[in-house]
C-alpha cells in the first residue's frame, strides 16, 4: 500500500494542516477539530483495487464533520465502509448515531452531511473501503437508513467482509494489477451483501452478486476449518445451506474447485510450518495432522504431488538454503 501520509515525518506544527489536505484529496473533503493539535499524529495508507479504494488509517484524537455546504462544493458521490480496528470511533449520519468499537463496521454517504469523532486516548485505527455510489446494486432508499448505524463483523456475511477486507491489505504486496480489478469488485459484493443481511433485502441482489458474497464467504469458512479431516464438499455445502451440485458451480465460476482450493489452503501451511524454525523438531506427521492429513501417508502422496518433494525433503532443502 502508498503510504499517503505520516505525520511523524513532518514537523507537529504542520500536521494538522497535513492531515486535512491530504484526506480531502484520498478520501472526501471534511472539517477538523483537533483537541491536542501539538500532540497530533496520524497516517493513511492507500491502495487501488479495480473501481475501489481501500485505506488504512490511524490518527490521535479529532472531530471531523461534512457539512452540506462542503457536499455542494465536491462530492465525489462514494459510499465508504469502514471497519474499525482499534479505539471508539463515533459516527452521526441521517439521524443515526453509531458508537463504534474494534470489528464493527459503519457505512456512510459523501453525498450527506455527517460528523464523526475519535475521543479515545490513543485514538483510533480503521480499514476504509471506499467506492462510486452508483456501483451498489442495492437503492439508495435501502442504503440510506443503515448510514451512521452499528453492522456487526462478528459473524455471517459482517465476519467475511472483515475477514476479506484484513486479508486484501496483508496480500496487497503481492497483488497484480489484473488481481486488483477482480478483488475490487468482488469486495464491493461481499460489502453489498453485508447491507443486504440488515436490511432483509437479499432478494434484490443480482444472482452475480449473491454469488460473489457466497463464495467469499464459503472461502473464508473453508480456511477456517482447514485443520478438520472431514472438511469435504458435501460437508462444506451443508454448513451453508446449498447442494454440492451449485457449491461446485460457485468454484467452477471462479476458475478453481473446492477440493483444489482446500488441497492448496493445506499444502500453503504446512510449507510455511515446515518452514518455521520454531517447529523444526516438530514431526513431520504432526504437521500434517495440524492441518486435516490424518494419516502420515496422504500428507506425504498430497505433498509430493503439489511440490515434487516429500515433506521431510522439503524442509531438509529449505533448511540448507
């Protein structure tokens, strides 16, 4: 991710001034109130995914508020969904008031007024998915009552979006500019998905998007659960409701299937357990069994196919590199 800005690298006179220049150009254009401005610090970190924006961002203590004199100015009509990871954040939008606290999301509208304010001692830190407001298929008169409401991120469709969103920032070191593109919109499905579980509009979402959101949701339980031996399609279909015959066409659109997506989750951390030098007296075996190969003897056939080495040559190679 560009880092846009970090405060520590200027003098604490000019932060401030920094922080609101810099966030109307990346996010929108908005009004401070800083209680210690001398004592102020914050970042934002940014990167592009297809039609979207995703920011990390952290700061000290500020009020903030868009006013509509603001919106008539510059509105670059987005809907932004953030996911709070550290402090209380409150945020006041169409009437509602959300208190919010780490692993909660927010929605809220650059084309309404709204204000919002981190008052915890070490602030507050947040993801930030942001994106044009005409690429939600759901209607505004949907969207609109659940803006400055608190949506839970502990489980369900709330817990993939969190989930996703977490995971995105982690890979994005390693993301081409064509896994940007797809990422982008399938993140502005899952976010979509998420709104359509409160509001009981699911219906109206377009088959694609309920097949995006299903199948970031079906990943994020199957990596979840990658240490269970019993972890198999039919199993995998029953946990969410759908036959095999559609589950295995949910990862047919996307190019893989889900014995393939489970093999590769398995086989990626026992390399990267194999790898660790705190389990090198770790048996092998017992790697194996950590994540779903029961048996010493399928860990090493799965092993070998998809490295060209068994378990114990692999670690023995990468240990004399």
């Amino acid at each position: 991710m560009v880092t846009v800005l970090d405060t520590t690298c200027l003098p604490p006179a000019g932060r401030t001034t920094a922080w609101a220049e810099t966030t109307a150009l990346a996010l929108v254009n908005t009004r401070f109130r800083f209680p210690d401005p001398a004592n102020f610090g914050a970042f934002i970190r940014a990167t592009t995914l297809g039609p979207a924006q995703l920011s990390m961002m952290s700061y000290a203590q500020l009020f903030s508020y868009r006013s509509a004199q603001l919106i008539r100015k510059s509105d670059p009509e987005l809907y932004q969904i953030a996911m709070i990871t550290e402090g209380e954040q409150v945020i006041e939008q169409a009437g509602n008031r959300a208190v919010l606290e780490p692993g909660d999301i927010v929605v809220y509208d650059s084309s309404r007024p709204f204000q919002a304010s981190a008052l915890g001692v070490r602030g507050c830190s947040s993801v930030l998915l942001q994106f044009p407001r005409h690429l939600m298929p759901l209607p505004d008169k949907v969207v609109a009552p659940l803006c400055g409401t608190v949506l839970s991120g502990a489980a369900g469709v709330g817990h993939v979006f969190c989930q996703t969103l977490v995971s995105m920032v982690a890979a994005e070191p390693e993301l081409s500019v064509h896994d940007r593109q797809r990422l982008g919109t399938t993140v502005i499905d899952v976010a979509t998905a998420v709104i359509a579980q409160h509001t009981d509009r699911a219906p109206l979402l377009q088959p694609e998007t309920r097949k995006a959101a299903l199948y970031s949701e079906i990943t994020a339980y199957i990596s979840r659960h990658l240490h269970d031996p019993d972890l198999k399609p039919t199993a995998v279909a029953a946990v969410h409701n759908i036959s095999p015959r559609y589950l295995h066409r949910v990862f047919q659109d996307h190019g893989t299937t889900v014995n393939t997506f489970i093999r590769q989750g398995r086989i990626a951390r026992c390399r990267r357990d194999l790898l660790d030098p705190a389990l090198h007296d770790t048996p092998v075996s017992a790697i194996g069994a950590r994540w779903g190969y029961a048996r010493a003897s399928d860990f090493t056939r799965a092993f070998r196919t998809a490295t060209g080495m068994t378990p114990t040559e692999y670690r023995g190679s990468n240990s004399r590199a």
